[in-house]
C-alpha cells in the first residue's frame, strides 16, 4: 500500500511535498520521534555530549594547549581531608534538609486542606513567596541577620533573653544550621504545594467511611492520607535528595565559597573551586563523577525502598 | 522548530558588524573591578591623542570576580572569545601559569630599559623563569595606619613605635588607657599574617618554588599574633573575620581599634566606610622585626595580561605599556584609582604631591609618598607556584582560623597540616 502511494508522489512533485510533509506529521510511526526532536536534541547536545565529555576529561590532565592522559591519577587524588569534609558537609546537609523539609510541608499542608483553617490562601502565598525570591539576595540578609557583632538582629534578640552573642558564621554547627535554615525557609512552600496537590486525590467519601466505623482523626491522616500521599513523597524525597547534593548557592552566598575551616564547604562547591578557581577541570570533572554516582546510587536506594519499582504503584 | 532557531542563531552571528575602523581598532579588555575601567578609559583618551594613526577603541567588560577569572580560564582552555588584555587577581594569577606551554604574553620587554624604575619585588611576583607575563596595577605596600586620637588619649608617639616589640609595648598602654585593642587580626584574609612573614624574608614558597610555609619563621610570626591575642590581649580577631566586611567596618569606624596593618590601597576603604575617622588617621612604616629591620610588604595586587591567541597582541602590548610601564600612566594610577604605582621615580613628582580626597582625609596625606620611598627598598619580593592559589586559600581558610579563632590546633600543627595538604595533592 504504501508503496504505490510513495510512487504518486514522485509524479507530482509541487502538491507532493506539502503532502509529504503533512502524511509524515500524521504518520503515527514517525510523529513520535518528530515531536520528541527538540527534547532529544537537547539531550544530546546539552546533556549527554557534556556528560561524556566529562568522563574523558576526569582521565585528563587540562591546561591551554596540553590536553593529556593521566589515567585515574585524578581519582586517587579524592583521597584528602578537603574531599572528606565536602563529602561528609552535603550528605549532613542533605540529611538535615531532608528530614525537616518532608514531615513538615506534608504536616502543614494537611493544615492548610484542613475545613478548620481561617486564611488559607494567606497562609499558602505566605509560605510561598520565599520560592520565589533568589537565594541570594536571601542570603545576603540571613548573613546579616546572622553576623557575629552584638548589633546583628539574631544576636541582639539572644541577648534580650540574656543569651551572650553567637558567631553564627564562624562555627561548625551554627553554619550548618544556617544553611539548612535558609533552604528550609526557601523551599518550604514548594514541598507544601505538591503535597497540598497530592491531598486533592484523597477521595472523601473514604473519610466518611473511617468516620462512620469510628476512626479518629489521628487514625484517619495515617491510614487514608497518608498511603494516598506515598506517590507525592517518593518524588518530593528523590528530588530533595538531588537538590540535597547538589547544593551550592546557600553556601556560596554566605561565605562566597570560603568558609573558614572549610564549614560550609559542599561537593559542588568543591568541583567549582578545583575546576575552575585552581583551573584544575581534570580533577573537577573526577569529582562530578563521583556525585553523579552518589546521586543515583542514594535516588535508587530511595525509589527501591519506597517499594516504586513495583508495577502496582499505589 | 529547529530550523527556526537554527536560523536566530545564524542570523544572531551575522548581526556583530565588522566595521569598527573608523573608531579605531577594537581591543577587548575583561575585568573584575569597575574601578579599573574609568582608569583606562582615561588612558585610550590619551593614546588616541598621542598615536592618532593607531586608534584605539577599549571594549571594557566588567565581570564579577570569580565569573571573569572561569571565563578567562575557559576561553584559553577552548581557544575562542579570548579577550586582548584581561586583569588577573593575584590569588587566581598562579593558575594561569600552569604547564609548560603558559597561554599568556611575556611582557618582560614592555618594562625593558626602566626596570630599576620599578619596585622589583612586584615584577618578581609575577614572573616565571624570569619572565613577566602580568604587569601590576599597585605596590600595595603595606603600612600601619594609627588611630591619632586614640594614640594621644594613651599617650603613646606612633613614631616611638620602631620595632614590634616598642609596638607590644604602645599596646599594652593603649590597653590600659582605653580598655579598646591596639589592633585587629584577620582570620579569613592574610593581611594581619603574610606581611609579616615577608618582612622577615620568608613566605609561602621560596625563590627555587619550593614550599616554606610552615618554615620556623612562619610558625614564630604565628605564634606571636597568638600571643598578641591570648597573652598580651592588645589584639582582637578581627570583627567579620577580615578587614573589608561590614562588621569591621562598623567596629572601626567606633573607634573599636586603635591601629590597623592593611596596604596603601586601603586608603579607599576609610574614605568609603569609615567616614568618622576623618582627620584621625595618619599613616606609619610597619614596625620592624629589629632595629633597621625592613618595615614593610607589598600585598595584593591585580596584574593585566594579554593571552597569546589575543588577536591584536602587538596593539595591546603598545597600549599596556603606554597605559601601564609609562610616567603618564603611573601618575593616572594614584589620581584616578588612588594606587601606589609601581614606578617609583614618580612618587615625588608634583602630581601626586596635589590635594585630593585622599590626602585631605589622612592626618599626614600631604606625605604619603614621602613615607612609601622612605621604605621602597624595604618589600621583600614573594615568590608564585603553581600552588599558591590552594596553598593561600589553606591560610585563610584553615590555618588563621584553626591557630587563631577557634584554637583548636597549636600555630605549628596548623601550618603542619596545611603544607602536608599541599604537598600531598
């Protein structure tokens, strides 16, 4: 058939062409890949072709005009103190923001589908807005509000509780807590979103039902909201676990990159720092390597123990 | 779709127009500081007046710091969009010195003849194997700028102050009178320890690139900022961690210390921050390690290249020395910028001896250039590896920090610590 049809169209070349054009878009063979062009071509040049560009020049030694193989030289050199402290920084980081960021949203977002709850919408742009301000013009004020003089207004409330000043920026722990106070304080509203999404498909005749055979509230949210909720957390939990590790903007806006003792170094920050500050991009793409590793070694994990693997979904 | 955009692109190529002769030809200059850009501009002005047969049109583009120095990096690395001259901070010059094959221009002819008209130690600086391949934009020679007013009330003559022992000594009295610190030491900046070390000949490498920083002068000169701090309690860490962060600017301005060690070119800062201490502030040689002992440093620095696949390398060269290496040029760099140029020879000519904000703000400003050749001979050169980018961010990150603020490891195990890194890598 289709090939007789093919033949007309040599025939008649003007009219063919228009209907060349028109019988490919229609075609439900190649209207896929027509469609999918633009996104695949991106992929290739923006995502894949960088990706194994990467992997050949983590086996390279990179400098203007003298490109050379320097086999896993740069994967030995992971072995130091600075790469233990970046490593050791994000995986708290993202243990931290992980931790507050899912049990808290999913709280406050049943809050906010709740009936009793006077404001609602109030309360969603208020949660909101942090989303959508920049990170670092947010951290810019977090750093001064959180200064080490007296005057500085975090340090100026702790002394009206008779608290003595704190060098937020200069410890180990108050620095971490920043951090995830910052990302905590930005991304709260997102994960409130998706979750306040998610609760629209908690069908409410189920309620009902558990009302009637005499469940209280308590048991309600953890046997109905709850299991309708597990879709929306694997995905808010694989993508706060790659948001997580990938961190770099609330540690570069508050120390620029150089935090005393190395505190607020994270892994990004220090593939930024060797590739590009000491211009060694052969042992910054080994280290973009091993987070690329990580990621996808944690986000297996996560999928295959939050059961999603399984063909039967929710 | 694609073929849309294929052709933005396309069309978006053919839109930079080639036809810039009637302005000169075009040079491409890349920078972190704004500030460097009404410099130049006033030097294009000046060459188009002198050589108008090779115009020139200075196409300026200011990037934020780090942005500039990884497009640098990168363009050389790719070979395109290299700019004709480019200004490199110190703390990123050494990377662009890596390998064998350096991607940058030997500048060493355009200071050929009037070398001995240069504080030597900052061509040192920014040579390797003997060849210049960044020409500096100041001396920064390092000084001590006293609190006058603070200083009177204690009774203490900062022109008493000869050796650092005399300065200890000044402190304990300031101590006593004000209940304020004599001075400041910076925890995440080198300024409070690296001058120091280089006044005494040391520094983080040696002449030969080998690595000195945790030599017994090092860890002498950080024990005694220790004590400084601990025992004598003269000295604070700095507020903020270092001398350019808002905290400090605040507590100095307050008459928080009553001395600061930063360069000439912190002159700017007290103009733009610490508008109160005007007329207190009058500058002093640095304190010397002993009778007759050298009393100064020179710090920082920000030196202008021009990468070999620069397209008008021999144009940019001419300019950069004509802006640069000139008399002309090295008087615009105190009038415009408030620099201390490298040239010498003309810190006692007549312009820079003129009032200006700056010499109205310092207590001796009508003399500053009479302090700076009075110790011109006295700056130790430091010498630059391949590593002294990491091995100057281990000190103000790890080391400053771990030996000074938190004091968890002694003076010795932090630079221990520290140079092991190095080596190590």
């Amino acid at each position: 058939m289709k090939t007789v049809k093919t033949d007309t169209v040599h025939s008649f070349p003007p009219v063919s062409r228009k209907r060349k054009i028109r019988r490919l878009l229609y075609s439900a063979k190649a209207a896929p890949y027509i469609f999918t062009a633009p996104f695949v071509l991106s992929f290739c040049i923006f995502f894949l072709y960088p990706l194994i560009s990467v992997v050949i020049m983590s086996f390279q030694s990179i400098l203007p005009g003298e490109v050379r193989f320097i086999g896993t030289e740069n994967y030995q050199a992971l072995n130091n103190p600075t790469f233990y402290t970046a490593l050791f920084n994000t995986v708290k980081y993202t243990f931290w923001t992980l931790l507050i960021l899912i049990p808290v949203p999913l709280i406050l977002a049943v809050f906010l589908d709740s009936k009793l709850v006077k404001f609602k919408n109030v309360f969603k742009s208020a949660l909101f807005i942090p989303a959508l301000t920049s990170t670092i013009v947010a951290g810019i004020i977090f750093r001064l509000i959180f200064g080490e003089m007296d005057t500085s207004l975090a340090n100026s409330i702790l002394a009206k509780f008779g608290a003595s000043p704190y060098n937020w920026l200069n410890n180990e722990h108050t620095g971490m807590f920043l951090m995830v106070m910052l990302a905590s304080w930005r991304w709260m509203g997102i994960n409130v979103l998706y979750f306040l999404a998610g609760l629209q498909n908690v069908p409410k005749e189920l309620y009902e039902a558990a009302e009637i055979d005499g469940a209280g509230t308590f048991k309600k949210f953890y046997h109905i909201t709850l299991p309708f909720l597990k879709p929306v957390s694997v995905y808010v939990l694989t993508i706060s676990i790659i948001g997580g590790f990938r961190m770099f903007e609330e540690s570069y806006v508050l120390w620029q990159n150089n935090s005393p003792g190395n505190i607020g170094l994270t892994m990004v920050g220090y593939i930024y720092q060797q590739g590009l500050a000491y211009n060694n991009m052969g042992y910054g793409s080994a280290l973009g390597i091993v987070l690329l590793i990580i990621i996808f070694i944690c986000s297996l994990i996560s999928l295959k123990l939050s059961g999603s693997f399984k063909k039967e979904g929710y | 779709m694609v073929t849309v955009a294929a052709c933005l692109l396309l069309s978006g190529c053919k839109a930079s127009p080639a036809s810039d002769q009637a302005d000169g030809t075009e040079l491409t200059f890349w920078t972190f500081n704004g500030l460097h850009e009404q410099f130049y501009a006033e030097m294009v002005k000046e060459w188009n007046k002198k050589y108008p047969e090779r115009k020139i049109k200075l196409n300026t583009v200011v990037y934020p710091y780090g942005q500039m120095h990884d497009n640098l990096s990168i363009s050389l690395l790719a070979g395109k969009g290299v700019p004709d001259i480019a200004d490199v901070e110190l703390g990123r010059y050494s990377n662009f010195l890596k390998g064998s094959d350096i991607p940058l221009t030997d500048l060493t002819p355009l200071v050929e003849g009037e070398r001995d008209k240069f504080v030597e130690a900052r061509l040192t600086l920014y040579s390797k194997n003997g060849k210049l391949y960044g020409l500096d934009t100041h001396v920064g020679t390092t000084v001590m700028y006293y609190n006058m007013e603070m200083m009177n009330k204690a009774g203490v003559d900062p022109d008493d102050i000869k050796t650092w022992e005399d300065y200890r000594e000044a402190g304990k009295k300031v101590v006593k009178a004000l209940g304020k610190p004599m001075t400041t030491i910076e925890t995440t900046d080198p300024n409070s320890f690296l001058p120091l070390v280089s006044q005494q000949g040391s520094g983080y490498f040696d002449e030969q690139g080998r690595l000195t920083l945790n030599n017994e002068t090092n860890v002498k000169t950080l024990e005694f900022l220790k004590t400084l701090i601990e025992k004598d309690k003269i000295a604070v860490t700095t507020p903020g961690g270092n001398h350019h962060s808002e905290e400090y600017y605040g507590f100095m301005n307050q008459g928080g210390a009553a001395s600061v060690l930063m360069p000439i070119w912190y002159m700017g800062r007290f103009l733009d921050y610490m508008p109160d201490l005007k007329g207190k502030i009058a500058i002093r040689p640095l304190p010397a390690w002993e009778e007759g002992g050298d009393r100064s440093a020179g710090m920082g620095g920000t030196a202008t290249v021009i990468p070999k696949q620069a397209k008008e390398v021999d144009l940019a060269k001419d300019f950069l020395k004509f802006a640069k290496a000139s008399k002309e040029g090295n008087i615009k760099l105190w009038t415009v910028l408030g620099f201390d140029p490298l040239r010498w020879d003309v810190w006692d000519s007549d312009e820079l001896k003129k009032p200006n904000q700056y010499t109205e703000y310092f207590q001796n400003g009508q003399h500053i250039f009479s302090v700076l050749l009075d110790i011109k001979d006295e700056i130790n050169p430091l010498y630059l590896t391949e590593d002294y980018a990491k091995t100057s961010d281990l000190v103000n990150r790890n080391v400053l920090y771990e030996a000074l603020k938190t004091k968890s490891k002694t003076p010795k195990e932090a630079l221990d610590k520290a140079a092991a890194e190095v080596k190590g890598q």
